[in-house]
C-alpha cells in the first residue's frame, strides 16, 4: 500500500510515500541513493545487506518499508557522518578485512550490531554471529581478526 | 577463445534463428566467450609509455591498465610496480582501470596473470618514462644524466643540491615524445616498494560503502530490466504473455527477439512485474543429471590430445611390480560471487556506454558492439569494481542484455541478476573424469604413469614427477571447442581451471601408491622429484607444519598434496578431523607454502593464499552443481554451500624467498590443492579413499562404511 512512511536514516528524519510492501534494500539504494547496502541473495541468505534497525542487525532485503516505521536505520553510509572512519571502519581498513569488497558493508553493519550488544566477543561468539554472512573471496580470517582489534581498540568499537 | 572465434559464433548464432521464433542456443551463444585455455605468447599491448602513464601538473602520477580489480589487490600491486620503476611514492599513483575508452588494449583478467605477464609491460614503460624523465632533466639542470638520481618523483644532482627538479614540472601535463631503446627495468636488490606490503588503494572506499559497483552507478531516468528465462537449459519458448505486467504500475515490456524484459524505474517494482509475466517453454533437453554426467562426458569428449609423453607404456607396465588403476570424479562447480552479474548501459547518438561486472571490458567491448552492429570503437566500457569474478564473469551476457534493452528503450538500462539468474547462467568449472593407471616398479619407484583426464583441461595436467615411461592425454576441457551437447550448460574458468582436478587426480593417485609401498607421503613424493623448487616448497610446508614421517593411514589426519602452476610452485599440507559417525569433515589447519619467483606484495600474496585455501574448503567438501535434465537445481544459497566463518582452519602461508626468479601468479595456485589435501588427510584419518569431489559427509561415511 502506497503510504507515507517515516523513519530516521543515519541520525535523521526521512519521510517517504511508497509502497511499504517494497523491501527496504531497494528502498535505500534506488529512492534514497544509499548504494552502499549491497544486493547478493534477495532471501536473507547472504548478509551483504545487512543494516541495523534499533542497533538490531536486519536484512534489508527481508524487510519490508513498514517495519521500520517510526525507528532508527543505519546504513554503512551513517557510521561514520563526520568523515572520521568508525573503530570497525578502520580495524578492516587497516587489516585489509577485504577483498571484492562487496560484503564489506554487510560484515561491518553485522560485527557494529554485535559489539554494541557484546562489546568484548570471543573469537566463538564472532563466528556464531557472523556464520550467516557469506563471503566468496575468503576473508574471513582478516575479518575475524578486525573485529577482535575494534573490540580491543574501543568500549566496544561504538562510539 | 579469440575475438574471432566470438564474431564467428555470433554469426552462426544467427544464421541459426534468424526468421525462426525464439531460441536459447547455448552452444553458438557469442556471450559464452571465455578465458583462451593456452594464453597468447605476445600480447599486442601498446608500447608507447604514454598509453600507461601521464604524470600530472600536480605531480600525481595516473596509470591506465586494462586489468580490472576483482579483489585480488592488483590495483595496488600494479601502482607498486608503477612507483618503484619511475621512482614516485606510492600514494601519488593513481589507478584507472577497466575503461576501454582510456585504457590501452588488454585481453583480460584472468589466469593469474596480472603480475606475470602484464607486469613486465608496465615497469618497461615506467622504467621507460623514468630514463626520458632524467634525460629530460639533465638538459634542463645542465648535469649529465648518469649523474643524476630520480626519486620521490624528483630528479636531482649529489653533487649540488641546487639542481633539483620534480617530475611535475619537466613534463607540466603533456605528452612526452621522447622515446629510449631497451631501458632495463630496475634490480630486484634495488627494489624500495616492490616486495613489501603496502596499503590497499580501495581500502578506504570498500569500508565506507563508497566503491562504485556496476549496479551501483546511478545515471538518471534509469530503468531496471528483468528479463524472461528459461526453467532450464535447452527448453525453448513457446508462448509469452505480458499483459498482466501492466498490472504494477509504470512497467514497460520490451522485447527484442529472444530477450523478453519487463522495466520498471525501481527494480523491486520491475520483479513484481515480472512475476505477472506467463510464459511457457518447451523442454528438449536430455535426461542427464548430476549422477549420469560422467559417464555422458567420458562418451562423448572429443579425441583426446597427448600433451606430455616419454618412454613407453608397454616398457613401464611391464617393470611394474604393482599396477593402480583409479577413476576420479568431481562435479560441476559454480563461481557464485556475491556480486551477481550487473550492468547499467546507455545507448545513444549511435554509441554505447556500458558499465559492467566483468573481468575482460574488451572483450565485452567487442561483444557489445556485435549485439548492437556497432564498431567497437563506438562502445565504452567501463568496468567499476567488481564483487568477485573467480573466472564466471568472464563473458558478460548481462552487458549485451543491458545494452539490447536500453537501445530499446531509449533510456539507460540496468540488468542485475538475481541469484537463481546467477546460478543459471553460470559458466561452471566442467565436471571432470580423470582415469589413472600407474605402476610401482620392484625397487619402490613410480615406473608407469598413464594419465587420461576427460572435460578438465590439460592444464598443469602432465605430472611433474619422475616418471621413465610416461603419458598424459587431455580429452576436453573449459574453453571451448567441446562437442555440441557434451555440456548440458555453459562451462568456463573457475579459479585455477584445470588445475583443482588435474591435482585431486594426480597427488590422489601419489598417495594411494605411497600407502601401498609402506613409505611416508611426503618421503615418497620428495624420491621422485628432483625440480629444486618442488623440493624446497615442499620442505618448507614440513617444517612449519611439523610433518612427522608415518605411513598412512596413521590416523592422524594429516595429508600433503604439491603442485605447479603457470610458473608458481604450491606445497599444501592439512590436518583434518573426521567425525567418523557422520562423515563430516572439519579441516583444522592448512599450511601452504608458495615459489611465486619476485613477490611484489607480500601481505597481499598472503591474502590470495588465505582465501584461495577458504574457497578451496568448498569444493572439497561441498560444492557440487545438482542438476536434471537441463535445470539447474539451486536457486539460491540455501541448496548450493560454500565456506562460511564456522569452516575456517588455522592458515598459515609460506612465501620462498626467489628474487631471482620473475615473479609468477599468486591468486590462483594456493587453491589447487585443496581438493587433494583434505582427500589424503581424510584417508589418513579414516583410512578411507575418496575419489569424488566433493567429500560431503555422506560420501566419506559410504566411504569409511566400504572400508
């Protein structure tokens, strides 16, 4: 049902009048622009995109435009608004936790979500978490090494 | 394949449908152009410096290569061999990459061959541009050019600190004109930032979501396509009907012969359309699934090719005290990148942009402009970066598809597969069958080895060892040339192609004849070899991981396996855990060490090892394609499994020093032997043999079950 709808994107009020069926993912990428938030499996199967909603890690693609009515979105775009990269940012940055670089964001947004809950994971509660997010070129290791070293670096990687 | 190999298909293709209704013609499909199996020996790329480089009024340096970055880290190890020939720092070399119209000619990613082979290219033109640089400033500081020194992008005079001038200044934005004969590229001992690790130049983009994919270039009135398929390969349309796509509001149909697509402006909006899209096809295909494959390849592979031989046979069988013969299978396997295949064209004035996922923007060129009947030189394609390519995004059916649609349309258009498309049009790594007779000769040595491998490849197919009577024949392999029908579905390059089951075969094969000659594997390995470098990757992988001498099966779980190629030396050795209830196997720990001659980025070979041994988990133990009658069984990754974080073994990498030695791939060789790895840990764990690809817990608890 075409409908407005609004939510808070990266700190501020967005108010939209589309479908809120439509997923969320197209939602972001096509009618706000926020290409960061990637497509790889449209069934919740591959985590790349992956964003929070009220600090919880979703699938945008699972999730339709009305359930995020009234709450809080982050992309990958509004972790770090004021240009200074996020501790995770920079511990995958620095590590280079990356390859193709196309789940990157997915496993950043996921691993914020987790730290904010569990700011001091085990390398288990790491891979528990993340087991879900798939990446083809084989990152894995650097990936679970950035997380632990933004854990280390900070209350928790947050800010 | 050959550019002509393409416009010859292409034309076939169409003298084929041409006034006949719809086809999907896979055989003669012009989009199914692939990595050439045997690599041109002289490329013609340009050798004028200029097409590489222009070095700015700002002093930044920009270097233009037709290579595209698919993760692998070339967009940095590329500017490392940039700024060391021509003597600038590393962080005032910009890349761009992958843009046919500024760009100089190349044929492709693919074949670890960035470094290899294109690397002489590109320091020969920096270390070109860098002695006309110091000739240029000896006129202007009045010194003699031997006496000069160039670094940090300055040339500059010892013996008077007055004489100084920076690269920026000599050239001030223009071209150079000046040219010098055979100007030798810099001593590896000389080298300051070849060969040691140096910051990723997409880092910064990938983690702040701001690297541009295809599907992420947002030209305006864009229009997202999705197209009608198939339910399987070889079914044919038979009718289509599109009237209730009206029913989601501003969809459009367009149709071009055999491409049928709905858009729309948002993509989510154009699949609800397309899901109001009836459509019915007839399936022609034959009943050949992902059981009966093999014995359909073995029959109808075309005549096998002798690529190695030496002695004879009938002489080796009959020195042979024991004789072993073993057929080894694997399945076919799919790239699966997360990225699936996306493009964004616009088509207008009679000529075409296109930006696409794909590993060879110049053959996509080409590929575009046939589909179009344009010139190529009328076509640009730009290629951002890609999600992952292993080998699948090689031809680029998705850019031909965007580029119909948008001429079509009159608008941009973009064609972004969803998975089950991805899936379906894969070019998957062939299903294979490799038959090995081999004997052990009284005194323990290998003195028969006769080697056929149907549908693989004949890469790195001839063994290495020491062998006196000896033959290897490839019958078939992934790049073309196959009969009609061999392949129910289009097969290609995977990581390594060839190479993952020409190794599983062979050092299978070595370990089975070691256990039944009583002697350690890696002891027997090292008694037939005598290529130093083998010797000594081998010997490095032991003594990191701790190789204890033993007979298999010790019950350790501990295998080796060792392989070649295109110029690296690979040694792989695991240990597993077998949970012998189940048949679930849990590689615990890889060591695996490399001879890749000059390593250019040491912590990036170190990455390509580390995730080349991650992917290589998959089709191990549990990538396999199912498949029946021509339709592909896995719509998603629900059904098709590849390594997830909870599979991950303690990795360690070995990289030999070799400095003498040009430097050779990296990206492909660590996955080679994974396959064989885990197979020879599992026998030396359980006891059991598997000759099939992958080793999925059913298989290895039949296995163990057989004894």
């Amino acid at each position: 049902m075409v409908r407005p709808i609004s939510f808070t994107l990266n700190g501020r009020p967005v108010q939209l009048s589309v479908d809120d069926e439509r997923m969320l993912l197209w939602v972001l990428r096509y009618d706000l622009g926020l290409t960061g938030t990637k497509y790889g499996c449209g069934a919740a199967l591959c985590g790349a995109c992956t964003v929070l909603v009220d600090d919880e890690a979703v699938r945008s693609c699972a999730t339709p435009l009305k359930d995020v009515a009234g709450r809080r979105v982050l992309t990958i775009e509004g972790l770090s608004p004021d240009g200074e990269l996020h501790p995770l940012q920079r511990a995958f940055h620095d590590g280079h936790a990356f390859q193709c670089g196309y789940c990157t964001s997915g496993m950043i947004m996921s691993a914020h979500a987790l730290l904010l809950r569990n700011p001091h994971p085990t390398r288990a509660q790491i891979v528990e978490h993340l087991d879900d997010h798939l990446c083809r070129c084989g990152s894995h290791v650097r990936i679970l090494e950035a997380i632990e070293s933004a854990a280390k670096s900070g209350p928790g990687g947050a800010r | 394949m050959s550019p002509a190999r393409v416009v010859l298909g292409r034309r076939r293709f169409l003298a084929l449908t041409a006034g006949s209704g719809l086809f999907i013609l896979f055989r003669f499909d012009p989009l199914a152009a692939q990595e050439p199996a045997h690599p041109p020996g002289r490329p013609s790329y340009p050798t004028d410096f200029n097409a590489y480089l222009k070095i700015g009024g700002d002093g930044r340096t920009t270097c233009f290569v037709g290579k595209v970055e698919l993760g692998q880290g070339s967009k940095t190890a590329l500017a490392q061999l940039v700024a060391e020939e021509l003597d600038v720092p590393l962080d005032t070399v910009d890349m761009v990459m992958g843009d046919t119209e500024l760009c100089p000619w190349d044929m492709g990613t693919f074949g670890s061959l960035t470094i290899r082979q294109f690397g002489p290219v590109l320091r020969g033109a920096a270390a070109e541009a860098r002695a006309v640089l110091v000739a240029l400033a000896a006129e202007r500081l009045g010194a003699p050019a031997a006496r000069l020194v160039a670094e940090g992008g300055s040339v500059r005079d010892p013996e008077d600190p007055a004489k100084r001038v920076t690269y920026a200044r000599l050239v001030e934005g223009r071209r150079i004109e000046r040219h010098l004969e055979k100007v030798p590229a810099k001593a590896v001992t000389a080298y300051r930032v070849v060969g040691r690790p140096a910051p990723r130049k997409d880092a910064l983009e990938k983690v702040t979501g701001k690297a541009r994919y295809a599907a992420d270039q947002a030209l305006p009135d864009t229009l997202h396509a999705r197209i009608v398929r198939p339910p399987a390969h070889g079914a044919t349309l038979k009718d289509v009907d599109t009237s209730r796509a009206a029913e989601v509001a501003g969809t459009r149909v367009i149709r071009d012969g055999d491409l049928i697509a709905v858009v729309h402006e948002r993509p989510d909006l154009a699949d609800r359309a397309l899901a109001r899209v009836t459509a019915r096809f007839e399936r022609g295909a034959p009943a050949l699934d992902d059981e009966n494959i093999f014995d359909h390849l073995v029959a109808t592979a075309p005549p096998g090719e002798t690529v190695g031989e030496s002695g004879s046979l009938d002489e080796g069988a009959k020195l042979a005290a024991t004789t072993f013969e073993h057929t080894y299978l694997n399945g076919y396997v799919a790239h699966a990148p997360v990225e699936t295949h996306s493009a964004v064209a616009k088509v207008e004035g009679g000529k075409a942009t296109v930006w696409a996922s794909t590993q060879a923007p110049f053959m996509v060129r080409n590929q575009v402009a046939e589909a179009l009947g344009l010139a190529p030189k009328d076509v640009r394609v730009i290629t951002p970066y890609v999600g992952g390519g292993f080998g699948g995004k090689t031809g680029a059916r998705q850019a031909v598809e965007a580029a119909r649609l948008a001429r079509l349309a009159g608008r941009p258009v973009q064609v972004v597969w969803d998975r089950a498309e991805e899936f379906f049009y894969d070019t998957f790594r062939p299903a294979a069958v490799v038959k090995i007779r081999s004997g052990l000769g009284a005194d323990g040595k290998i003195c028969l080895w006769d080697y056929k491998v149907y549908a693989a490849g004949d890469r790195e197919a001839k063994a290495f060892y020491d062998v006196p009577h000896q033959r290897t024949v490839a019958a078939g392999g992934w790049g073309g040339g196959n009969p009609p029908g061999m392949h129910p579905f289009g097969v290609g390059p995977w990581r390594a192609p060839s190479v993952n089951t020409n190794t599983f075969a062979r050092e299978s094969q070595i370990d089975i004849m070691a256990a039944e000659a009583g002697v350690d594997p890696l002891e027997f390995r090292l008694r037939h070899l005598s290529d130093p470098r083998m010797r000594r990757v081998l010997q490095a992988a032991a003594e990191r991981f701790g190789w204890r001498s033993g007979r298999a099966p010790s019950g350790r779980g501990m295998g080796v396996a060792c392989a070649t190629y295109m110029g690296t030396y690979v040694a792989t050795m695991a240990e597993v855990a077998v949970d012998k209830a189940s048949g679930r196997v849990r590689v615990g720990r890889v060591v695996c060490a490399q001879d890749m001659g000059v390593v250019v980025n040491p912590d990036g070979a170190r990455q390509q090892t580390e995730g080349a041994v991650t992917m290589g988990l998959g089709y191990a133990l549990s990538e396999e394609v199912r498949f029946r009658s021509g339709e592909v069984l896995h719509r998603n990754y629900d059904s098709y499994e590849i390594p997830r974080f909870s599979w991950l073994p303690r990795i360690e990498t070995i990289l030999i020093e070799n400095p003498t030695t040009p430097a050779s791939g990296c990206g492909e060789p660590p996955i080679v032997c994974m396959g064989a790895v885990v197979a020879n840990a599992v026998h030396d764990a359980t006891g059991a043999r598997l000759l099939r690809l992958p080793m999925t817990a059913e298989r290895v608890k039949g296995a163990i079950a057989k004894g």
